[in-house]
C-alpha cells in the first residue's frame, strides 16, 4: 500500500513541476541552465549535502524523540487547548466533501509540490543565491524544529479530543496513513512543520517576486491551503500554526543572513587548491 502512495505521489508532484516548469521558469532560463548546470550544482553542493545529512539526522532522531521529550516532561498540550479552546471543532464545523478533497489535496500533493518546486526554479537561475538561500532555510527548520520536538511534548486536536474532532484525511483517504506514519509522531505537533515549510516557501518566494512574479502569487495561496489543511484535517493546532509561520520567518532572515555573510563553497575554494595551482607547484 505505501509504495502506491508513493508512486501516486511521485507521479502527481512530477506532472505539477512540469507543468509549473513551463509555466513559471520559460525557455530561456533553461538553456541557460543546460549550459551552466555544472556551475551551479558546484555552489550549492556544500548546503545539499549539509541538508541531506540534517535529513538523515532527522530520520533516526525522531525514532527516539518522544522518549526524550518525555525524560524533560514538558507537555504544552492542556497549556494550548486552554489558550485556543474548540478552535478546530468549528473550523471542521464548516467541512463538506469538495472541501475535505482540497485540503487534503493540499495536505499532501501541494506539500510536496512547494517543496521540490522551487528547488527546481531557483536552479535554473544564473544567481545561485536564492537557492542556497532556499536549502539553508530548509536545513535551519528541521534543525530547529527537531530541537522543539525534543523540548516540547504536545498532542494534535484529534488526539485530544477524538469525539469532537474527525480525522478527516484519514477517514476520507485511509491509504494515507501509511505515507503520514513514516515521518508523523502524535506527540511532536508543536510547531506545524508543514506550516513553516510552506511559509517558508512562500516567504522566499515574495522575495523573488521581481524573478517569478506569477509564482509569488501561487506560492502565496498555496502556502495559505497547507497551513489551513493542517487544521482543518484536526492534525494541528492553531498555535502550531502560527509556531510554524514563526519558525518560517526565523529560518528565512538567517539564511539570509549565513549565505550572505558566510559561503561554504567560497571557504573551500580558498582552502582547497585548484588543479593549476597544483601543477604549477
């Protein structure tokens, strides 16, 4: 069943990239990239590997997190739902059929989408810089929010209260359990990682807004729907939310900040000698 998810999956985010591909990027931006692609994966190798190890990281954390998090014992869980009470049960109050398919929809495949598109956009640029911005944003919220996992034992609305709060994307498309088991914890909701990922995305998105002023707008909306899905759907609360979009904003100034001030590639370039300077010794 998971290698069908997942094979759905690949297939629906592919044909989105494409067709955003075409309709964002242009013509010109990739011939360019045909010819400076060498170049351009050269710069942001450093922060891609430094990403994938995060990733790697993350992937083994997060199987012995909850028991950390509970060896600290700081549960927020009560603490929100008393700030933000019945929030989700009437935000879900307003749920149709047409309505739980597009959040869903956007929970999952739009996800993913924001997430591997821009990677895509940013690469056929000549400038590197907003994509190492983008990966370094990347690498900072998972660090972080993995370190906020640990701290920080809070359950989802539909876990609390499951007589008043439907899991609605799992009782709609149960088959995606098995994608959202292998990287969800029900106690690690605080903050919604979607949220920050998505508005991370769409934060760096305005910034590029003079490059890509069509996908400023879609990645504004589309960033809006993951954060409202996450709710709606009963797996986040409203504070997780706006944990998120916090995180987003963090992550994005110091990736601004580290890839202006400091370059993994530049500091290589100047330890590492070239192949001239070798065979001119």
């Amino acid at each position: 069943m998971l290698g069908r998810v997942l094979v759905q999956l690949a297939v629906v985010v592919t044909l989105m990239v494409l067709l955003s591909t075409a309709v964002f990027v242009g013509r010109y931006r990739l011939r360019e990239t045909r010819v400076e692609w060498r170049d351009r994966i050269r710069a942001a190798a450093p922060i891609t590997v430094v990403l994938a190890i995060v990733l790697l990281f993350n992937s083994v954390a997060r199987q012995v997190v909850p028991d950390l998090s509970w060896m600290i014992d700081w549960n927020l869980t009560w603490a929100i739902y008393d700030i933000e009470g019945q929030f989700i049960v009437w935000l879900q109050s307003y749920s149709t059929p047409a309505v739980t398919a597009y959040f869903s929809f956007s929970y999952i495949y739009s996800y993913v989408f924001l997430l591997v598109f821009p990677v895509v956009a940013y690469f056929a640029l000549s400038n590197t810089r907003p994509l190492r911005e983008l990966l370094t944003a990347y690498t900072l919220n998972y660090t972080l929010g993995l370190a906020l996992y640990v701290f920080v034992i809070a359950y989802g609305p539909r876990n609390i209260m499951p007589e008043l709060v439907q899991a609605l994307l799992y009782d709609t498309y149960p088959e995606y359990q098995h994608l959202t088991r292998q990287v969800n914890r029900n106690t690690n909701v605080f903050p919604s990682l979607h949220t920050s990922l998505a508005a991370t995305v769409s934060f760096l998105a305005y910034r590029t807004r003079e490059i890509y002023p069509k996908w400023n707008l879609v990645a504004a909306a589309l960033g809006v729907s993951v954060a409202i899905s996450t709710m709606y759907l009963g797996i986040h609360w409203a504070i997780d939310v706006v944990a998120g979009i916090v995180l987003a904003y963090i992550s994005v100034e110091l990736a601004h900040l580290l890839v202006g001030r400091w370059s993994l590639s530049t500091w290589i370039d100047g330890r590492v000698p070239s192949l001239e300077t070798i065979r001119n010794r």
